[in-house]
C-alpha cells in the first residue's frame, strides 16, 4: 500500500534563503546556546521561562538575525540545517544520526538520478539524506513494516522539504514480498537496509541491485555484524563486504582553551557496505590467516536459533499512544503552508470576483 504517492511538481517549495515566511521552521538559541525551533504563525508567541518573542517580530526578516523577548533576552534566528532537524523532529523510533547518513550517502555513493531501496524507514532520518542525494529525477523507495512509523516519516518528510517529494514513495509491507513487485530485477542501484535482521534480506536485496550496485546495511550490535557479513558471504554475489563505524567529538573553542569537549557521539551502529557482482561471477577469495579454532555446532546453533527483538539490542520504540500523537506532528510545518497558500488563493479568487 503506497502512502505516499508521488507529486509531479519539483522540490523547491522549502524556501533556504531570503526572508522568513509563515509556515518556516526556525531554531532559536539563547546567550547559553539551548535550542528552540518553531514555526511561524502570524500572530502567535513563543513563550520562555523569561518573557516571549513574537512571530511577527521574525516574518519578513532574513535568517542570522537577533530578536529580544518581552524580558530582554537575545535570541539568535536560523533556518535549521539538516542536523538540527533531524535531531528536534518527531520520532518514534530511533533515528539514523546525521553522522551516520553521511557516510551511507558519501561511502554509499548515492548519485543525482539513483534508485535506491530503503528498507526500514522509521522516522526518516536517513530518508531526507536519501532524497537529497538523488534529486527529483531518482527515486527513494522505502518499505516499513509499521504504519505508525511511515506515517512519522511522511509528515517529516513533508516538513523538511515543504512538500512530498516527488522522487519518494512508501509502502507499508515486508520487504521481501513488496520489493519484487516495486521493482524489476537488476533495478535499483543501492539498497540501505536498517532492520532487526537484515540477513534475512540479503538475497532480495541481491536480486534487486544492478551489477556493480551496492548495499548498505546499519546495524547496531556486532553479533548481528557478524551474521550479516556471513549471510553476504555466502550468497556468492557481493565481493568482500567492509564494515565501519563512526565517532563524533566536538572541541571546546574559547581562546586559547582549546580542547576536547568531554562529550561526544559515540557508537550509535556499524555499517557495512558490499558491492553486487555481476549474475554468474563469483566473487574473489580473500586470502586469510589460519584460524585458531572452529565454532563448534552448538556455538553456531546458539548464534542461528534466537529470534532478535528491539529490546534486545536496546532499542526502544515510543508506546502506540504516543506514536499516533507523533504522527500528527509530523507534518505541522507543511500544513501550516498549505493553509496559507490556500487563503492566498482564494484571496486572489475574491480578488478577481471583484474586479469582474
């Protein structure tokens, strides 16, 4: 069941530059650097614990500017980038840092025009930088197995860039049975698989992919690591898969104070990239030191047998009470525009009526 269908009109709706406008997001930092973003309404207020600022006060002004609340307190204005959405949108699940998604696109290689599959869209972090990568002439096909979730990543989606994206469309099913129908084989040119067991999806995967093609999967423990860098192997159609992960530490910058900062982004999964042979050609074997030992069955019994779930690798996903209340943010900020372009137009029509 597609949810999202595709718009024949381009992406550009989400204005980066020039001046605010109702319907923009807008990140507000205080003197002590804690973040707010907002979307502006004509008329309304964003209250702090010390006074509030205006919308109005912020519509007609370019982003980069200052603005005083009620009690005398700067703020700075900005459009948010990429990294301040994702981390201040609705989710209900957790999302792929901006850390991450940079190199699945960068090391991933995703081009302007490719096809490419995501298989577990969550709250469509990752889609975004997806979307991004591809432009409106590819195509970003996501499949989710829970409806809360696409519905999540819809409304951010549209939030983010103004409107549906008319290279995304996603289907609410299993990707095993869905992607075949979606898809011809050999079709797509990067499939991202962000899933419990992503093993299990190899092969499709591998059906999908055009020769020279590449899948990329996220993975948050090294046991599902390891057993998905087997399930690769042994399919005999990817050359020898790379794994990595990523670490991100900021520095203090205050004069010559310049250090580390004591927190920072540590391990949040694994990926693993392997690119697709082409049909019939085995892949090269990769010459390797004599191991020490092998796994015995019931170490390989113990490895294959147990059904992973989201609380055993920690991850936890917001009760459907709140994933319904999620669902319905999602998307304020595309709403609010579409309100005002529709009171635009029908004050053009009344306009018009007059005249004639």
């Amino acid at each position: 069941m597609n949810t999202t269908p595709h718009d024949p009109a381009p992406t550009g709706t989400r204005v980066l530059r020039g001046p605010f406008r109702p319907g923009d997001k807008v990140q507000l930092t205080d003197p002590r650097g804690r973040l707010n973003t907002i979307v502006l309404v004509p008329g309304d207020k964003f209250h702090t614990h010390k006074g509030w600022i205006e919308h109005d006060d912020l519509l007609g002004r370019p982003s980069g500017v200052t603005v005083h609340s009620t009690a005398g307190i700067e703020f700075q204005a900005m459009r948010p980038g990429y990294e301040d959405f994702v981390l201040s949108m609705p989710r209900g699940a957790a999302v792929i840092y901006p850390k991450d998604a940079a190199l699945i696109t960068t090391l991933g290689d995703v081009f302007p025009g490719a096809v490419v599959v995501e298989a577990g869209v969550g709250s469509g972090a990752l889609t975004l930088a997806l979307l991004r990568a591809v432009g409106d002439h590819g195509r970003v096909l996501s499949f989710e197995r829970r409806q809360e979730f696409a519905d999540i990543a819809s409304g951010n989606v549209a939030d983010f860039f103004g409107s549906p994206h008319p290279a995304w469309s996603c289907t609410v099913g299993d990707l095993g049975q869905e992607l075949p129908r979606a898809l011809e084989v050999g079709e797509a040119d990067r499939v991202v698989l962000d899933m419990l067991a992503p093993w299990e999806c190899v092969d499709v995967a591998a059906d999908a992919l055009t020769a020279g093609g590449m899948l990329i999967v996220y993975i948050a423990t090294a046991s599902q690591l390891s057993r998905t860098a087997e399930a690769v192997r042994s399919t005999k159609r990817f050359a020898e898969p790379r794994a990595l992960e990523s670490m991100v530490r900021d520095w203090h910058l205050e004069g010559l104070a310049v250090r580390p900062e004591h927190r920072m982004i540590g391990h949040t999964g694994f990926l693993l990239f392997a690119r697709r042979m082409d049909e019939g050609i085995e892949p090269l074997e990769r010459s390797r030191r004599p191991q020490g030992s092998t796994p015995s069955d019931e170490d390989l019994d113990a490895w294959f047998e147990p059904e992973i779930t989201e609380q055993d690798i920690g991850q936890r996903t917001a009760p459907p009470k709140r994933l319904r209340k999620l669902g319905r943010a999602a998307g304020s900020r595309a709403r609010v525009e579409a309100a005002q372009d529709s009171a635009a137009t029908d004050e053009e029509v009344t306009d018009d009526t007059r005249e004639d």
